[in-house]
C-alpha cells in the first residue's frame, strides 16, 4: 500500500487496529487512512493515496455505500464545520451494515482531527432482538406466569393477572398439587412439562420451561374450554347414536362421497377390531380383507354412483355365502344441496328368499330364469307349433307375427322361417344337435346375426320337442368383422405405408420388420427378425446403442436422429425416429421405432447452412466494400463542399458564383447518389433504421411539395396539393424518411412530365383515438410506364427504357428505394399506368397519433459562444484539415492540428481542450482507440473533455460503436458549417 504517512510507527499500530481510522489536518486534507478503513468502505489504494485529497471529497465517492447519501454528507460538512468531537454516532449502510463513528478533534487551535468508524452491526442486531422480545410476553392474548419453587410469583403479563388472583384465592390446591410439582420437574430435569388443568370452570393447556441460571420457571397457559366442551358434546352425541344404531337389526353404514367408510354398526362387521380398520378405507379395499368378490365390489360402486347422480335411493338384493341380504344406498344431502353422507343399509332376507323359494312353483323358478337370459329360447312341438318362449324371444318375433296376420311379411321373412321350420323337423327326424349362424329380419329391414342352437327335448311322457336358443351375435359380429378390418387397415398400414416400422425388445433384437424398412435395407422382412438393431448402425453411433436401450427402458420415450447403413453397407441414410416403450402387465415388454427417411433434409440442411455462411459472407463483404466506399468518396468529397462552401463566402464575380454553385450542386448530386446506394443496402440488408418521433403531418407535406413546386412552375406544369382533412394532424413516424420517400416520386413525376399537372393527394382513410391511417398518391400526366415493365420497375439500377438515363439521368434507385422505406413504415407501394396514360404511385400508412403537438422551430445558431473555444483537430487528410480549421478558426476558436493518433495523444497531455474532433481513420491507430486512451486519463475532468467523431462511414451501426467507445457525438463527411457549429454547441452545454 502506497499511502503518504507521517508517522510509520503511528501507521503500523492504526493498520492493526479492528476499526477504520483516518486523520484530517486542519485545512480539511486526509493525512492517513488506515487499511481497515479501506476494507469498510471498498476503497482502492490508488484513491486514497492521492495527495491533497479533501476528506468532504473524499466523502463524495463514499456517499453511495450508505442508507441516506445526501444525510451523510450534510452531516460530514455539519462535523468538518463545527469542529468538536462527537462520539458513538450510529451510521447506518445500504448493504445493512451499521457502524459507530468517533469524530475526534486532537487540538483545537490545529484543529486536525481523527475520524474512526467501528462496525456494530452484530450489537446493533442483538439489542434490537432483545427489545422486541420485551413485547411479545406483554402482547400476548394467553396467560403467562414465572413462579418459583415456593410458588412465589416473580411475573404476569396482563392476560395472566386474573388467573394468578383465582390461583391465589380459589385454586390454591391445584397451585399446591398440581403447578408447583410441574415447575419443580422442570427446575430438576431443565425439561420442558405439559399438563392440563382446569381453574375456575376453564379448561387450560399448560406448559412449564425453566429459566436458565435461575431458581424459577415461566408457565405459558392455552385455553382449550371451548374445545374440551365441543368434544365432550361430540362424544356423548355420538356415543348416544351409536349406542341406538348399534342396537339396530339392519346394517347400517355411512360412507362419504368416494365411498369410504365412515360408520359401521356391528350387525355389518361384529368384530370390533374389523370395525375400526374400515373406517376410512373404501368399497374394494373392505371387499378384499372380508373376502367378497370383485364382482359385488364393482356392483356396489356402480349403484353407489347411481345413487349420487340421480340423488334419490337405490335398493338392489345381495347374497354373501348362503344369506341374501336387501341393500339400500340413500345419499343425505345438506341444506345447501351438497353432499354429507350416503347412508347404507342391509336386511338379511335369506329367511324370506327361502320361504318364496319353496312357496314358488318350478315352472315359475324356470321361467325366471329364462326370461331372465338375453338368448331367445323356444320350444316347439311336432307340428312345428310354439309350444313355449320366452320374453326375449316373444318381443322379437312378435312384429313378425303381427306383419305375417296383416299378410306384410316379405318374402325374405317367410323364407327365414321355412328354413327354421326345417331345421326343426331335421332334429325331430334325427334327433341331433343343429348349430349354425343365421341372419334374421325384423320388420324395421334391420337384419340381426344370431348363434341358433337347436337340440331335441326329451319329455317325462316319452315325446320329443325342439329346444331353440338364439343368441343375438350381431354386436359381436359387427365388433369381429371391426376389427377384421381394423386388423387388415393395419397390415395394410404396415405393408404400403413409407414411414419405416419396426419392434425390437429391450436387447435391440428385431421382433418385427414392416416392407418399407426393409426395403431400406436391401433385406426381406422376415431375414431381419431376430438380428439386433445395432448391426445396421453407423460404426461411429454403435457405442450409442447400449446407451439408447438403457433410456427407452428408464423413460418410455426417444426421439433423434439415427444413421442407418443401407444396401451394400457403406451408404448412409438419416432416420427421424419416436419409438415408445410398451409394458403390458404379464407381457415381455417391447419397443415401437416409428422413424422417417431425412436424408434429403439434412443434406439440404447441410447446403442451406453453407449457402447461408457463403451469403452471410457475401453480405459482409458487400458492407464492408460500400463502407470503404463511402469513406473514400465521402472524404474528398467534404473537402470539394466545404472549400465551395467557403469560396462561395469570398468574394467573387457573378459568373466565379455560378463556377461555385455548381460545384456544390455537383457535389450534393454526388453525394445524393452515393446516398442512395447506400439506403437500398441498408434496406436489403435490414439495417435501416427509423426514427419514431412526432411531427405535423400537414407542414411536412408542404414542405416536401414547396421544394418541387418552384421546378414545376419552370417547366409550367401545374402542381396540386392536397392536404389530408385532419384538424390536428400531429402523428408519431418518420418524417425524414417520409419526405424521401415523396420527393423521389414527386421528382420522377416532374422529371418525365412535359406538359399537363403533377399532383399530391393525401386523404384520411380511418382515424380512431391512437391512430390515423392515411392513403399518399402521386400522379402525373406523362408517358406512362408500359405494361410489360411494371414488374421491373422497382428493381435496383432499372428504367423503363434504356435511354431514360441518358435522357433524363438518375441511377434507377429511387422506386427501389421509395418501396423499400414504404414497406419498411408500414405500407406497400404501388403503380397504376399504361403507356399515354400518365403514373399514379399510391400507398397507405397507420401511424400512431402525438401525445403533444411538435415544434419545428429550429434553435438559434449562437456562434458567439464559441468565440475562444479551444478545439483540438485530429485529422490526417490535408484539405479536410484546411477546411475544419479555416471554418473553425473563422469563427473565433483557437484550433490544434494533430494529424496522427500519437500526436493528439501529446497534445492531450500537455494542453487543455473544451472539444476534440476526432477523424476515425488515422495513419497509426484508429480514432476509437485514441478516444479510448483519453477515456482512461488520471484526470477525471480531462478524461471527459467532449469528443465529437468526424465519420466518412455511413452505417448507423458505426455510429452506435463510436458512441460505446466514449465519443459524445458524430458528424458525418461531408458536412456543412452550419451542421459542424451546432454539434460544437450542443456538446458544450451537455
């Protein structure tokens, strides 16, 4: 550290000293600065060791690191000013640090005097911990006691006064028997006791903590009455209904809305031990631990889902082992309609079952039965007649009844039933067995599939009769012959499709090829199975496929891309690949790879990449060549405007200023082309940049026509404007680039008209409270523009006819241009003509509207204030170095000349300058690099001195590194006075 000291042995005790310490002399300079001071506040050796440094300065680079900034430095000033020694003063940081500073005076006649700062942060913490736990006690709602061993009462807070006065008079028992043992415990054990008490017709929960180091301990006391009375309620009610339910012969359940238990009685469950387990569990885990199928399981939970979706009873019998029981669900419903609880309940019927059982007639029990089953069973007699059916088979052939007796029936019906009729006679003739798969038609035209089995029925009097059963099939059919086809969709998806389908399982090895894969391969579907996957691989991706298998069996999932060799092995193709992973419970587990050929798309991927770095490379070399080329033109160039410029300010003859005008027009053409080659590059490029700013649309108008409508008065064509009928036309855009656009249109009008009127008309299409939409149109009476070359009028460097530029001039940009900025605001430019017919350009702009109405007037150049600024010129060209210091020096300024980095470096150091002009392109290093340098001078005030770049770049991405690099503003080449003074000025008053 290299710190000015007066006292080395003073300087080795302060920087071993745990506080921060500084001397000040008398006339406000820092002597010495300790090494912890310099830690407390982040300060650099380097800026401490500055000689003659002041301590309020010193305190203006502090100002930051505390809450209050400005508090701490009226306050250094307050201190510095006084004089006295002021102790213990708390300061508080921003990052939360919090010191203690001693401001000492040593001696009141030198008045030096010593500053320390001490960082209390970790005291400060503490005691503001300790005064907010003074409070709590006091604020809390719940008694809190501290009572000795003896029972003697050290502290209350004002919740606990009133219990401690009833322990005092009422409740000295349990204070005997019941808190003092507590508070004994706790003394003893250093352990934390609960209990709980009553007092006073109020139930409590007490807890007992022994002071630490102290013969006493502190009771925190919860009342619980209203709890301990709700249960106590809550028990003797639910011990009173269940005492009744459990009384009760039926069964009784409660069960909650997901069909979980909540009450069971013992005529359900009589083991106690079961009964406690159920609570809580739902339908299926009770049907499990009691043994009860999975079929009654499901019955259940599918009548309870009944019940709660039509909310009205469900009564459904049951039989367990050889008892049936009548079961009920009834859902109970709160007033607010939602659900509290379905109640269940069961009577065992099995007595009464019995009872009907041997009450009811065998032909009744059978007919039960057979009504019971879907099938349609008939029984028929010799003669063919129908002897018995039942309900299935009455309601079906009932239509066919009613059609035969009305004589409807058609004939594929009375064939059906000859064929039948036969069948029957068959199996009385040979008494076997007839099966065989028939289609039936009801009178709808519907046709049902039925499995018919046929058979003799031996009767107890020795006669023979038909048994019939039919069982409608035709679901069944219909869901074979569905998946029939469903089946062969997929073989054929399998076999046609060009998507490349193959199985494996979780080793690689192919379970199943489809033709398309194969067909990649150059192999037959079935020589692939059994072969591993990985045989097809590329060599490289091979140790990748043990990795693959690892995954889709931890996640079920893959996708990427996988090189295949295909045909002879050495031909690589690019698969697209999703394979999942399918387990099926007591199935070996396999993979699905679904995958694409995109071998195409990748090496058109791969060529897309390399056209685009070829085009990439392109496009900087093209800005890299229009860049130099501006340079190179725009360098000389602002030597031939402005040594016009300031010939013209000479004095000469009339025909010296007509050599002098058109020197500058030539140069401004010059300029205005090179302009225009570079707009369209920004533009193909997307680098042009608008502006957002406000502006009067209706001035901007007139100002653009004002500039041509002297042109269109030589030539005697008639120039109409027609400004947009709007009472407060302020909006929010471009207008630079606005007026360009309508000064190329509004020119080639001029330019190609010889007789007739050149017209602007602008017209409001919309208008809402943020925005108005604004259609432009240029037309003109000329030669109109043919047909066959609309398509190219817009393109970069074209004509309508070849001698158009001889004739007329221009490069052929201004349309490409033109189109390029409409499109680029918003809009699309567009051209309706034909040869004879004159040019109408036409385009339509949203903008935004203006908060505030905008101010053209431009400011005042006040050249006197620059009168005696010191400039220095950096700059190499010899006529720009003559032409920025004749102007410069011609207005009052003392000027510099540095025709090299190194040389402005020089003079930077030996002299002091109110503005640097900096040329960017240098012989030795480049102007941001001198920029730079000056950037990072020891001095601060002339390492902020203004630079202003003189640019003959063009690029508003040059510009943005200029202004990085530290540079205050920019002036492009060639540039007017006028345009040179006001950047002068403006970088003077910021």
């Amino acid at each position: 550290m290299s710190i000015s000291i007066p006292a080395p042995a003073f300087a080795a005790l302060a920087d071993h000293l745990p506080w921060g310490m500084m001397c000040v002399s008398a006339d406000g300079r820092v002597e010495a600065v300790n090494n912890h001071f310099q830690s407390l506040f982040d300060l650099s050796a380097d800026c401490v060791a500055q000689k003659n440094v002041c301590v309020l300065e010193l305190a203006k680079r502090m100002q930051h690191l505390f809450q209050d900034p400005a508090a701490f430095l009226l306050r250094m000033r307050e201190l510095h000013a006084q004089g006295q020694t002021v102790r213990n003063e708390e300061v508080f940081l921003a990052d939360g640090r919090v010191l203690e500073r001693d401001y000492i005076v040593q001696n009141e006649q030198a008045a030096d005097c010593l500053i320390c700062y001490r960082d209390v942060t970790e005291r400060f913490r503490r005691e503001a911990a300790a005064r907010a736990r003074t409070y709590i006690p006091e604020q809390n709602p719940n008694p809190i006691l501290r009572l000795t061993g003896l029972g003697e009462m050290l502290y209350a807070n004002p919740a606990a006064v009133e219990l401690w006065q009833l322990l005092s008079t009422q409740g000295t028992s349990t204070l005997r028997h019941e808190l003092l043992p507590l508070v004994a415990t706790a003394l003893r054990t250093k352990a934390s006791q609960q209990h709980e008490a009553a007092l006073g017709g109020r139930y409590y929960m007490l807890t007992v903590v022994a002071v630490p180091n102290e013969a006493c301990a502190t009771l925190y006391f919860t009342e619980v009455t209203a709890w301990r009375r709700a249960e106590q309620q809550l028990a003797q009610q639910q011990e009173f209904y269940e005492t009744i339910l459990d009384q009760v012969p039926a069964g009784v359940i409660a069960f909650d809305a997901e069909h979980r238990y909540l009450y069971v009685n013992p005529t359900i469950e009589p083991q106690p031990a079961v009964r406690k387990w159920l609570i809580g569990k739902d339908n299926f885990e009770s049907a499990r631990r009691r043994n009860r199928p999975r079929a009654m399981a499901e019955k259940r939970q599918t009548l309870f889902e009944q019940a709660l979706r039509e909310r009205r009873e469900v009564t459904w019998e049951e039989t367990i082992g050889s008892r049936y029981f009548l079961r009920r669900y009834r859902p109970v419903y709160r007033p607010d309609g939602t659900l509290r609880m379905v109640v269940s309940s069961g009577i065992d019927i099995t007595e009464r079952q019995q009872a009907e059982e041997r009450f009811a007639e065998q032909q009744v029990f059978i007919r039960q039965i057979v009504d019971t089953i879907p099938s349609m069973l008939g029984v028929f007699d010799q003669e063919n007649n129908l002897v018995f059916s039942n309900t299935a088979f009455e309601i079906f052939f009932q239509g066919r009844r009613e059609a035969r007796a009305r004589g409807q029936e058609s004939s594929t019906q009375a064939a059906e039933l000859q064929q039948l009729q036969e069948w029957n006679r068959q199996v009385l003739a040979t008494q076997q067995v007839i099966q065989a798969e028939v289609a039936l038609t009801i009178p709808d035209v519907e046709i049902r599939h039925f499995q018919m089995d046929k058979r003799p029925l031996l009767l107890p009097d020795g006669g023979v009769q038909v048994l019939t059963l039919h069982t409608d099939i035709t679901e069944l059919k219909h869901t074979r012959q569905y998946v029939e086809r469903q089946a062969k969709q997929y073989r054929d998806l399998m076999n046609y499709t060009q998507a490349l389908i193959c199985t494996h399982d979780l080793q690689g090895a192919l379970l199943s090829v489809n033709p398309a894969l194969a067909a990649l391969v150059a192999q037959l579907p079935e020589a692939l199975v059994g072969h591993s996957l990985a045989e097809f691989l590329v060599v490289d991706q091979q140790p990748h496929f043990q990795p693959y298998l690892a995954s889709i069996a931890e996640h079920a999932e893959m996708q990427g891309v996988m090189p295949l060799y295909v045909a002879d092995g050495q031909a690589c193709r690019y698969i697209l690949f999703h394979n999942r992973l399918v387990a099926e419970a007591n199935e070996p587990p396999y993979v699905i790879a679904y995958g694409q050929d995109i071998t195409e798309r990748v090496l058109a991927e791969r060529e897309l990449k390399r056209a685009k770095r070829a085009a990439e490379a392109a496009a900087q070399a093209r800005e890299t060549f229009l860049a130099n080329m501006s340079h190179e033109i725009r360098t000389p160039l602002n030597g031939v405007l402005g040594m016009a410029g300031l010939l013209a300010g000479t004095t000469l003859t009339e025909q010296q200023h007509e050599y002098v005008a058109i020197i500058r027009n030539s140069g401004r053409h010059l300029l205005g082309v090179l302009n225009d080659v570079l707009d369209v590059a920004k533009i193909s490029s997307a680098k042009l940049e608008l502006e957002h700013t406000p502006f009067d649309l209706g001035t901007t108008l007139r100002n653009t026509a004002q500039t041509l409508a002297f042109q269109a008065a030589e030539k005697g064509l008639e120039f109409v404007l027609q400004l947009p009928e709007v009472p407060q036309p302020q909006i929010v855009s471009d207008p630079y680039r606005l007026s360009q656009v309508l000064l190329n249109l509004l020119s080639n009008a001029l330019k190609f008209t010889a007789r007739g009127s050149v017209m602007l008309v602008s017209r409001v299409l919309a208008e809402t409270a943020s925005t108005l939409t604004v259609n432009f149109q240029v037309r003109d009476t000329g030669p109109g523009v043919p047909m066959d070359k609309h398509e190219t009028i817009f393109t970069s460097f074209s004509q309508a006819h070849s001698d158009v530029t001889r004739r007329f001039g221009g490069t052929g940009l201004g349309l490409t241009i033109s189109s390029g900025l409409v499109k680029q605001l918003g809009g699309h430019l567009v051209m309706c003509s034909d040869r004879g017919q004159g040019c109408t350009f036409s385009f339509t702009l949203i903008f935004d509207k203006a908060e505030e109405a905008p101010t053209d007037t431009a400011p005042v150049l006040e050249r006197e204030k620059l009168r005696g600024l010191k400039v220095l010129l950096v700059e190499d060209n010899p006529i720009n170095q003559m032409l920025a210091q004749l102007i410069l020096e011609n207005n009052g300024m003392q000027v510099d000349l540095a025709p090299d980095g190194a040389t402005a470096l020089t003079y930077f150091r030996e002299r002091i300058y109110e503005v640097i002009l900096m040329d960017i392109h240098l012989p030795d290093m480049s102007g941001v690099d001198v920029t730079t340098i000056i950037r990072k001078a020891p001095d601060l005030a002339r390492a902020h001195t203004p630079i202003v770049a003189l640019t003959a770049n063009a690029f508003l991405a040059d510009n943005e590194r200029y202004l990085a690099a530290g540079m205050n503003d920019c002036l492009a080449k060639p540039f007017e006075e006028e345009d040179l003074l006001r950047k002068l000025l403006a970088v003077q008053v910021g």
